[in-house]
C-alpha cells in the first residue's frame, strides 16, 4: 500500500499527463510492490524552497511498510531520481526523497 507525495513548485501545466501512472510504476518495481496497491498524489504549485533558493524543485515522500533500513535505502535512489529527471526536468541537487516506514497495525 505504498503512498507516494510529489510537492513540487512547478505549476500543473508543467506536469506531463499520466504523471502519476509513471511514477507508480517505478516506485512498484523499485520496491518490489504490487502496482494495484499504489496510492499517487501530486501537489503542484507548492511554495517551495530548496538549498536557499525557489527555482523549480521538489520533495518527494513515499510511505511503505516494511520496504526501508540502511542497506535498501541507497539501491532505491537512482531509478526514483532518474524519474524526477523524466517527468519534471529537474536535477537531482533540486529533488528530496523522503522515506517513510509503515506500521502495518497503524494503517486502516
């Protein structure tokens, strides 16, 4: 049940059409979840600031049980910036990835 947070500073129309599709795919395949239990919501347009400055960035939170420590965290990085890269243009310096471990008693 991965659920996956874009804020972004760049304004809707920036953002390509089927955007949440592509970016539940790859964080499915990049952490081995089943695509069906993916949950995507974008917020553009968010006032943003990143390393002292409001150019085009973005954060990206994804929230999943069971999925993250010290040794897996690293491997997941290159497809997930690769993807910001795609879809929104932007440099990996201008991208936070955000992870968050799930309690599975604490979903409902």
């Amino acid at each position: 049940m991965p659920l996956v947070y874009l804020f972004t500073n760049l304004k809707e129309s920036a953002l390509k059409e089927g955007i949440e599709d592509r970016i539940a795919q790859t964080i499915a395949e990049t952490l081995g979840k089943p695509l069906e239990k993916m949950s995507v919501i974008i917020v553009p347009g968010t006032r943003l600031l990143r390393l002292r400055t409001t150019e085009p960035a973005c954060t990206l939170h994804i929230h999943a049980i069971n999925v993250f420590d010290a040794e897996r965290n690293p491997r997941y990085g290159p497809s997930i910036k690769k993807l910001l890269k795609d879809e929104l243009g932007l440099e990996e310096e201008r991208c936070a990835i955000i992870y968050h471990d799930l309690i599975f008693e604490f979903i409902g």
